[in-house]
C-alpha cells in the first residue's frame, strides 16, 4: 500500500462464517451508509453500533464457531462484488 492511498469505509467487506466454511452474512458500506447482507439475498440497513455487535465477539472468539474476515475489495467494484 503506497503512501498515497486513500482508505475508505466503502472498500471494505466484512463476512461472517461458520468454522466448517457456511456463509452467514456480510456487511458493508456504500453512499447510503453500513448495511448487512445475508446469506438469502436480504440487505438491511446498519448502524457502526451494530457492526461492532457482530464484529467484536468474533474477533475476541467469545461466539464458538464464527469466523470474521475483511476484505479490501475496491478492485472488484465494490463489497457487492463477492469475488
């Protein structure tokens, strides 16, 4: 990442998982704000209150089986663009 690069909120994809590789849902953020998509096909809004809900219990493993991942996806066109 070069010293120039910009980073924005909107270039981020956060996905959440079981630990045996099932989708759950992910969140992401675009002009209107942070929305979670599921694993159905359903988008709902967000607050960052929320995403930190989800997020941080993962990241401290206190939900057994969850994994968290994020990532940088503006070369895909966006978090929408599951690569």
């Amino acid at each position: 990442m070069g010293e120039s690069m910009t980073l924005r909120n909107s270039e981020y994809r956060i996905t959440f998982s079981s630990t045996s590789g099932r989708f759950y849902y992910y969140f992401a953020k675009d002009n209107t704000g942070w929305y979670q998509m599921t694993s159905a096909g359903n988008r709902h809004k967000a607050t960052a209150e929320q995403v930190l809900n989800h997020i941080l219990p993962a990241l401290a493993r206190v939900k057994p089986g969850v994994n968290v991942v994020v990532e940088y996806v503006p070369e895909l066109g966006g978090p929408d663009a599951l690569g």
